[in-house]
C-alpha cells in the first residue's frame, strides 16, 4: 500500500517505521536506499523513476538501464556523491562447458551489447580515466590457436568463448593490433573498463571491474536530516519525504533540537 494514500493513525506510524533501506549481500554487500529500490522487496515509492533494482541468483543488485537489454552488478553505491561502479553482469555469469574440456566459462556473445545511457542523462559515465575496450568473438571457429593469427593469442579473454571453441579477444581502443583483430573476427561490443591498475592486469579482471557512473535524481539529504524518509509519489510523480506524522512535499516539520542540523543541511544542499 502507498504511503502517501494513508491517513495520519496508527497504520501510516506502522508504515513509516517499516520503511527502510535493504541490505544486499551477493559479492560486494550494498544498503541500497533511495533514489535505488529492489523490484519485489520494496515498494515503488521507496525510490525514483529508472532506478528499479533486481537480484541475480548469486543475490547481487542489478541495474538495467532504460533502452538497454544489458545488465549491470552493482559493486558500491557512493550516495554522498551520486556515483556507483558497475559491471556487465554477462562477464561474471559463468556456464559449464559442453565441448568435453570441462571447467566453467562466460558465454558472453548473447549477452553483451554496447552500452546504451538514457537520453535523460539520468545516468552518464564519470571519471578521467574511463577507457573503451572493445570485445570481439568469431576469430577461431577451428577451435584453437593455430586458426588466430599469434599477435591476437595473447588478447584472449580467460575463460570466455562464444560456444565452446571461439575465442573472445578484448583490446584497448589504442591497441595497435586493433586493425587486424577487426579484420579477423567480429566486434561484438565496446565496453567502458577503469583505467587503473594499468594494461598490465587481466582483462577479465578489468571487465569485470567495471566503470563508474553518476545519477541525477532528488537529492535526499534536506528530507533525511529532518527525520523523514526519501520516496516519490507516483500519482503526482513528485519527489515526498515521508515523515512520522505524514508525508510531505519536501521535509519534516523541524522539531527543537533539529534546527541547528537543519539549517546546516539546507546551506550545504544549495551549496552544491
């Protein structure tokens, strides 16, 4: 039930105290609260529009950008900043082999896809040092090395192939054996990796590092230093901030001794 429809008694207080952000464990451990909530495990009103979550089976959030089939890990929320590292999910999913050599790899090609940002700019990429890798498959349809050229041996993806035989090959967008890897295989994507750490770290290990987005969606800080609890109202589709006596537009009613805190809240808000 919407918080926004019950009246000021016992059962909206109920509510109210119910209200709260959900720990996610899967691999990284994350509080997710608002702008973000968890489709089946909280209500609507509990964040933003565009910021529904999912769980994996592993239990890990997921994120799934508005126009895009791809689906991403969330490794950390930084709701100080409005930003989160997120990864292709299809870079952890892991399957087991047919082909007799056993062990488990990521069957990346029916799931990778280029990286779609809403036109809202409700998400964008950040940071300096963001670089582009581009992801390509079908090079060696024979099913070993002989069939790709040995310049390309060494930027196999570990434990990746599209089937059981092709290999994925992944190169920076400065790689000079790019030319030729376009030549000889298919790109199937470009994916946006940190910088850091270097070239020399395994690509996979890259891949699934991730990137680092931004959001823009209400800002929660004045509605929580005033006690309240951040949602939206999707009737009038505003932002609300829920509060022991009632929902309001903005903020809780400042109770004495919360003033200070309050105005402190306020100034650093504008500031920013």
């Amino acid at each position: 039930m919407y918080l926004h429809l019950l009246p000021s008694n016992q059962k909206y207080y109920n509510s109210f105290r119910s209200y709260s952000g959900f720990t996610v464990l899967g691999l990284f451990g994350q509080n997710i609260s608002f702008p973000f909530y968890i489709k089946d495990q909280q209500e609507p009103f509990c964040g933003f529009p565009g910021f529904e979550l999912s769980c994996n089976k592993a239990g890990n959030p997921i994120l799934r950008l508005p126009d895009s089939d791809n689906q991403y890990i969330i490794h950390h929320i930084f709701y100080n900043n409005q930003t989160l590292r997120v990864s292709n999910s299809a870079f952890w999913d892991t399957k087991s082999s047919t082909s007799g050599s056993g062990g488990n790899h990521c069957d990346v090609v029916s799931s990778l896809k280029n990286l779609s940002l809403p036109s809202d700019h409700q998400f964008e990429l950040v940071g300096d040092h963001t670089t582009q890798v581009s992801v390509l498959y079908n090079c060696n349809s024979g099913g070993d090395n002989r069939t790709l050229s040995d310049r390309l041996v060494s930027k196999k993806v570990d434990g990746c192939w599209n089937g059981d035989h092709d290999s994925i090959v992944a190169m920076d967008e400065d790689d000079p054996d790019l030319g030729l890897a376009k030549e000889e295989c298919t790109e199937l994507m470009v994916a946006p990796v940190e910088g850091y750490g270097g070239k020399s770290t395994a690509m996979i290990t890259r891949l699934r590092g991730g990137f680092v987005m931004k959001w823009t969606a209400s800002n929660c800080s004045v509605c929580a230093q005033s006690g309240g609890k951040c949602g939206f109202d999707n009737s009038t589709f505003n932002f609300q901030c829920f509060c022991p006596d009632r929902p309001h537009a903005w903020s809780c009613p400042v109770r004495p001794g919360m003033f200070i805190s309050f105005i402190f809240s306020l100034i650093n808000f504008f500031h920013d």
